[in-house]
C-alpha cells in the first residue's frame, strides 16, 4: 500500500522540559495510509513520545504533525484528529470504564456526540470487527487481558478511525492476549485499510509489519521491511535490541557455514528453508 502519506512528521521536536535533552529530535517521516508500521527502541529512544505527538496528546515543541492533513496544533481540530488517529495504551483497565461491554464501545460515541440512534450500528459492528460480539453483555473486568484489549480497540473502531496508534498494547498480556490483538490488527489492516502504529518491544509482532522503523535517542535509526531490518543482526545489537527468534537461529546456522537465508523471520519461513535445504528432513 504505497497512497499518499496519512501521517506525517516534519522536522519534529519534542522536550519534556526546556533545557532536557530532546524526547524527539528533528524527525521526519511519513506513514502511507493503509500502512502497517511497527515502532522498535529501546526505553527512552522516544518511541512513545512519538505516539502521543501523531495522537495530539503531545504537541511539538519544534515541527509539526499533520494526521489526514490536520495540523495538530490547530485547537479547533484537535477532536477530529483524535476521532481520526484512535490511541490503544498499554493496559486494556485504564480504558475500560463500563459495566458492560456494550456501554464501554458506547462511552466514546457519547463523547464525541453521536446521535443515539446512530450508535447501536456503531456499537455492533466495532465488536464483530473485534470478535468480541458474543460478550457484549458481559462485565469488561471478567474478561481475559485480551479480550480487554480487543474491548478497548473496538472503543476505538465505534468512533471510525481511519488509523489506529497502539502503544504497547501487547505489554501487559500473556501469549494467547497477545497472538489475539495483533491478529485482530492486522485483519483490520488487511480488510479495513486501516492505518497501523504499532509500538512494541516484541520483535516477532515487528516482523509481522509492512515496516518497521527502529528510534534511537530521539531519531530515526533505522527504517526498511521486516526483512532489510532484522537482517541487520549486529547492528540492532548496536542498539541494544534483538531479532525475532527465527532470524537469531538463521544468523546462528549461518555462523556455522549453513547456508540458509537472511530473510528469516517466521517459523513458517524456518519451515520453508529446510525444505530447500534438506528435501527429505520433512518428507512422510
């Protein structure tokens, strides 16, 4: 998906403090609309601070950032671009603030002051978007940690975005949450044409992107594919991360003179690489 740029970040600047060295420091970028972009950096490289800027919950201290052509330091626009660019944060609890699930996707569309007659529609379709119809009528603090967080995304899907900022909102949750919000993503990406943020630590959520951009002490250090990135092995170590387990054991069989490909990044493309190197290893 390579549309005209959805997001955007020109020369950007953020301080927390004058006088504190630079959260942000002169980053530009573009994010395509119907772009899946995951965001890596170690703690303190600015990678939620950048997600708080596209949001307008921050605003730059030098730059700007426009979200669908919106400067987020005009006041007068500052709903639309949050009903525009949806913030999910890292713990699903902080967003719920319901008794049932039905009245949490509700609290959003009353907010921002949908007409009641509008919002059942709403509120039915953001939950089978989310797969969470069949527990409309349950209590949101029963639910499992991404059943929460699938709750708060649908919140989010009511009001009809076109992006969807998620700052480590797979965090907190165990591996099934995990495998459940980022699958719930990517569909709405796929299906909806959805604009992804994704911020994570987790590098095999990154591989799973369209890009992926590494931050470092407030810039930009790194921005290509999946495959272009994680093939850097000793660079990301560089920077005090690591690669998805799959690409670590493909660099570790390659240290051993196998020649399998750098393009590793999935069990499924372990798979397929034994395949071509041993045709029988995984024959009946």
């Amino acid at each position: 998906m390579t549309q005209s740029p959805h997001l955007t970040l020109s020369e950007l600047s953020y301080y927390y403090e004058p006088g504190a060295p630079a959260a942000l420091d002169r980053v530009s970028l573009q994010i395509p609309r119907g772009q899946f972009l995951a965001v890596l950096g170690h703690n303190g490289s600015g990678k939620s601070t950048l997600a708080k800027l596209l949001n307008g919950l921050f605003l730059p201290t030098q730059g700007s950032v426009t979200v669908s052509g919106m400067d987020t330091r005009d006041d007068a626009r500052i709903w639309d671009i949050r009903r525009t660019a949806g913030m999910v944060f890292q713990n699903p609890d902080n967003q719920l603030v319901a008794t049932q699930v039905y009245d949490d996707v509700a609290f959003g569309l009353e907010n921002i002051g949908i007409p009641p007659e509008e919002m059942p529609a709403r509120i039915d379709r953001a939950l089978e978007m989310t797969g969470m119809s069949q527990f409309k009528q349950h209590a949101p603090h029963l639910l499992s940690g991404g059943q929460k967080q699938r709750v708060a995304i649908a919140g989010i899907l009511a009001m009809q975005p076109e992006a969807l900022i998620l700052d480590e909102a797979t965090a907190m949750l165990d591996p099934q949450g995990r495998r459940e919000v980022l699958d719930t993503v990517l569909r709405l990406n796929r299906e909806q044409g959805i604009t992804v943020v994704w911020i994570t630590h987790f590098m095999e959520e990154a591989a799973r992107a369209q890009r992926v951009l590494v931050m470092d002490h407030g810039r930009i250090a790194m921005d290509g594919t999946p495959g272009e990135i994680f093939s850097q092995v000793d660079r990301l170590r560089e920077l005090r991360l690591d690669v998805p387990p799959m690409t670590r054991l493909a660099h570790l069989l390659q240290e051993r003179g196998i020649p399998i490909s750098s393009g590793v990044l999935t069990v499924d493309d372990m798979v397929e690489e034994v395949k071509r190197l041993c045709p029988s290893c995984l024959s009946s």
